[in-house]
C-alpha cells in the first residue's frame, strides 16, 4: 500500500507541476515601445538643421523680382519666400526645381499653401491672412524649419498689406 501512494505522487506531482505551469500566465516580454523607431525614421526623412548657415541678408526683393529665382534659369539660385522671408534652396533643386515636388513654393512667397500644407497653385500666395489658428502654426513651424536649413538672402518688400505689418518670428 505505501509503494502504491508513493508510486502514485511520483507520478501525479509531476503531472500536477505542468498543469499549473501551462495554465498561469506565462511571463510577457517587456513591451517593445515602437515610437523612437518611429520618430528617428521620421527625422531621418527630413534634412537635418545645418550649422554652416551664413549671417542673414536683407536684400530687398519684390514679389515680381522673385519670380525670376522659380529654378527654371539654371544659372539663377532658387529661391522661397516664406513670411516675406527669402530663402536660398538651390542645393534642394531635386525638390523645388522644374517639375518636381515643390516647385510650386519656389520664386515666389507661398505662404499660405504652405500653412494649408496645400500643393495646390491657387493657395501659393503671399496672403496668409486669413488662415486659421492651427495652419498660422503650421507656417510657423515652415518658418523655422527653412530657418534652420536655408541661408536667408533677404525680404519681399512689397508683401500684402493684410499680412506686412504682421510681426515674423
Ligand atoms: C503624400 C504627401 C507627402 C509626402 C509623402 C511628402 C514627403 C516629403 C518628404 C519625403 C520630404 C523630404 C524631402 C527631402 O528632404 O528631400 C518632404 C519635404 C517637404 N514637404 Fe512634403 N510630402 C507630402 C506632402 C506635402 C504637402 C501637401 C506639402 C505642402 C506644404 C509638403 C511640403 C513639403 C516641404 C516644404 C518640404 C521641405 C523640403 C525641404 O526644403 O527640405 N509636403 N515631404
């Protein structure tokens, strides 16, 4: 009798050890946090702010003289105008050069489209005036991610009254 209740808890403890094991949870591996992949693969789509920049210019253009800087004379800069802000973006030609991406904002003072995060022709216009809270934030942030990156080679002079009292950054 004593051989057949050993016998019998030699084989149920063990029995008993994987039931308890299979049914408790089994421990988690600490959750991967996908975001800082996320964000450094976001960073990395955009050119990283420069630190060669050159002392700003103030070089006085009119909207009509900027016209001559949209990238489609080769041997002429290419220049956007943001907040009546002139920046130099030749050494982007690849996407404000002729026919690409954002040819649309080059030789002129796009703001508004920019603001509207718009690509659209009508909305590349100087007049940002009536852009809502959230889109004068968002040129806001064009603003300085053009300061960061672009020399600044001067300022539009004859920018819409609606908008050339209106403070920069
Ligand atoms: C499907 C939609 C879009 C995609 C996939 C996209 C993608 C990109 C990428 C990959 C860049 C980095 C380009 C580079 O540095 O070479 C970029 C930059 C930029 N995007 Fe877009 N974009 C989109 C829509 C827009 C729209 C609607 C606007 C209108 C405001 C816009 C304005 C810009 C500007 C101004 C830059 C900065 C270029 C620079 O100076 O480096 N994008 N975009």
């Amino acid at each position: 009798m004593f051989l057949v209740v050993v016998y019998g808890l030699v084989l149920a403890l063990p029995l008993l050890f994987l039931v308890r094991r299979s049914l408790s949870p089994s421990p988690q591996p600490p959750p991967v946090d996908p975001q800082p992949e996320e964000k450094k693969s976001l960073k990395t789509i955009m050119q990283p702010p420069r630190d060669d920049l050159d002392p700003p210019k103030d070089d006085p253009f009119t909207l009509d003289q900027l016209k001559e800087f949209d990238g489609s004379d080769s041997s002429k800069p290419i220049y956007v105008s943001i907040k009546g802000t002139v920046f130099d973006v030749t050494r982007k030609s690849d996407v404000y050069g002729p026919g690409k991406s954002y040819n649309i904002f080059a030789g002129k003072d796009g703001s508004k489209g920019l603001g509207k995060s718009s690509l659209n022709l009508e909305d590349a216009v100087p007049d940002y005036s009536d852009l809502p809270e959230n889109e004068k934030n968002v040129l806001n942030d064009w603003f300085s991610f053009f300061q960061k990156r672009y020399n600044i080679v001067g300022r539009v002079t004859d920018m819409p009254a609606s908008v050339s009292n209106l403070a920069n950054l």
